[in-house]
C-alpha cells in the first residue's frame, strides 16, 4: 500500500470521529474537521518524545540511589570503640513516578512509572576512603494522556563509585567530604502506535551512555542534631540508534535518525537527621532532606522523526520541563548492631510542569 493510500484512508477515518474521540484527542469538539485531523497529525510520533523522557528518568534515579549510599560516611558504622568493618555490601530497590504537563492541548501530557534495583559492592581501607562497583536494573512504562499508544524501557548498567572524607578520628561525624559516581546504562525498549482505522506500528529502541554525579559537603553536628549541607553537579548522556517502525494495516511507518540527549546540572541542598536508641540496642535515625536542582540544558525533549521513504523530516517535542526543582525528602535510617542497617525514605520533586515522587528501600550488610 502507498503512502498516498494509507494517507487517504487515515485522513477519510480522521472525518468520521465522533465528538467523544474528539476530546480524547485533546481538540476542542467545536473545532473544525481540518483542525480535528491537524490534531491527530501533532501526535503522530508523540510516544517517541515519552520514551525518551522515560529512558532519561530512569537513568537519574539509578544514580540517586548511589548517591544516597554515600551520604553518611564510613564513621556512621564505627562507635567509640570499634572501627567500622571495610567491606560493605547493600542493595536499594525503588518504585517512581515521573509526570510532564502542559495546558496547551497541543502537548501530551507524559507520564512515566518505573522501579528498579540496585546492588553496590564497596572496600575501605581506612575511614577517609570508600571505593565500589555498582550494577541495576529497572524498567517503566509511558503513558500519554491524548494519544493511546504505548512504550516500554528496560534498563541494565554498570558503574563505580567512591568517597573522601576529611574525618579521620573514629566515631567523628563532622568534616568535609566528596562523594562520586559514574554508571554506563544501555536502555532498549519498544514504542507501539495505532490508527484510526485499525492499522499498529512498533519499533524497537536501543540506547546507551553514562551519568556522572560529583557531590561536594560538610557533615557538623549540635548535641541532637546532625547537618549536612552540600553542592552536587552531574552531567549525562544517552545516545539512541536510529530505528525503523515495523507495521500492520493502515498506518504511516515513521522512522528515526540517531538521537543525543544531553543534561546537566547543579543541586545545592541540606540534610538534617537526628539518632536515638532503642532498649533493644536499635539505633533509628529520622531524616529530612531539602534541594535545588537548576538545569544547564534545556529540560524539553525533542525528537527528530520522518515519515519512511519520504523526505518528510519533522520533530516532536514534549511539554517545556522544568529549568528549575525544588525536592524534599523524609526517612527513617535503622541500625541493628555493628553489621546491618535498613532506610525507608520518601522524596517528592517538583517544579513547573514536572514532578517525580519515589518510594526506596534499602538494606547494608557490612564485614
């Protein structure tokens, strides 16, 4: 079948909507038939802008996990008359959810959930010096609220990571510190389209690349409080191959070039806990932390496409993004004897048009 065919069959389907497939497009029912089509047309392709977002947001969350690892410093482990043990292996496991929105109907809204794992194995030879290798998975599915098509990412990435602190006296918890972590993720997923008329898509993604996340601090403590402000900058990339829509029935096959998504940016924020112990021995830790993240890039994703076999080239782009966040968490740390700790914590991230809300458990073992 033609391009010409299939275009004139979407187009004569396109006339025949009724009202309610209208509003579900996210046109206005009193628009014209032209318009109703000149809709349908802007979403064609939208899916792509959701994966991309989704593969973008799986990455950074695997790299807060890390992160958070490192927070305390290897003194949390040691008490007045025990150093801490140099081996350390942990496990994080998170559910997210990540949601764009725009009010001009000519943006999908997009919204992505996922969870992933974490494992970190990590050695140190003295309190002052940590370093680990670190492995994930995780997987999330898009949604977007005008158009019913659907995508999927799945991701597998290796890193390492490391920390310097200043505190060289055991069972100290004041001092400067640097925290890093790198990890290399490759994502693949599929994006799945359909027509009016009955026709699907789908194509098969595959992305790789790297985030970096460098943190800078200072741990202080009062008599019952523990401070921690800090300055963190990251930078990432993801390169997605290009890709060719397979199809069924009536329906436009789109295809893609190669695709280079780049971030950066800069978060300064603290962090409060404080400690009391059980009679049973336990040690719990509330905590709350609080966050500025500034982009350095423009937090829009965009995506070249084309209509294959044709030199019709366009691009489609997701709602604005946020240049600016704001994130607050909550959690409570426990530890049981000399060798074993459990978090449960909460964060909620929010800016314009833009919020992400994660649940994480983790689980150290050290010896």
């Amino acid at each position: 079948m033609t391009y010409l065919s299939i275009r004139l069959i979407s187009t004569a389907a396109c006339l025949l909507l009724s009202s309610s497939m209208q509003a579900s497009c996210g046109c206005a029912t009193t628009s014209s038939l032209a318009d109703i089509c000149d809709c349908r047309d802007r979403f064609i392709g939208q899916q792509y802008t959701a994966w991309q977002s989704g593969a973008n947001s799986a990455m950074s969350n695997i790299s807060r996990s890390v992160v958070i690892q490192l927070w305390r410093g290897r003194t949390a482990w040691a008490t007045p008359d025990r150093d801490p043990d140099p081996y350390r292996i942990w496990g994080s496991g998170s559910v997210y959810q990540v949601a764009w929105w725009d009010g001009n109907w000519r943006q999908a809204n997009t919204l992505t959930k996922g969870r992933n794992v974490v494992l970190g194995l990590d050695w140190s030879p003295n309190i002052a010096w940590t370093l680990g290798i670190m492995g994930g998975l995780g997987n999330g599915s898009q949604y977007l609220k005008q158009v019913f098509d659907d995508s999927h990412t799945d991701l597998r990435t290796l890193g390492l990571y490391g920390a310097w602190s200043s505190q060289r006296v055991r069972f100290t918890r004041f001092g400067w510190y640097v925290n890093w972590v790198a990890h290399f993720p490759f994502i693949k997923g599929t994006v799945e389209r359909c027509s009016y008329v009955g026709g699907r898509s789908w194509a098969d993604l595959h992305s790789y690349g790297g985030k970096a996340t460098v943190e800078v601090g200072y741990r202080g403590h009062s008599d019952w409080l523990f401070w921690q402000p800090y300055f963190s900058v990251s930078g990432s990339l993801l390169r997605r191959h290009p890709f060719d829509e397979y199809t069924e029935g009536a329906i436009i096959p789109l295809c893609g070039p190669r695709k280079i998504s780049r971030g950066a940016g800069l978060t300064p924020g603290i962090r409060f806990s404080t400690e009391t112990t059980t009679p049973s021995g336990i040690r719990v830790s509330p905590e709350f932390i609080v966050n500025i993240s500034q982009s350095l890039y423009a937090p829009q994703t965009c995506v070249p496409l084309q209509i294959c076999c044709t030199d019709d080239d366009f691009k489609r782009c997701g709602p604005p993004g946020a240049w600016t966040t704001a994130l607050t968490g909550i959690g409570v740390h426990f530890r049981f004897g000399y060798s074993m700790t459990m978090e449960f914590r909460y964060n909620y991230e929010m800016g314009r048009g833009y919020s992400n809300q994660n649940v994480v458990l983790e689980v150290d073992l050290a010896w």
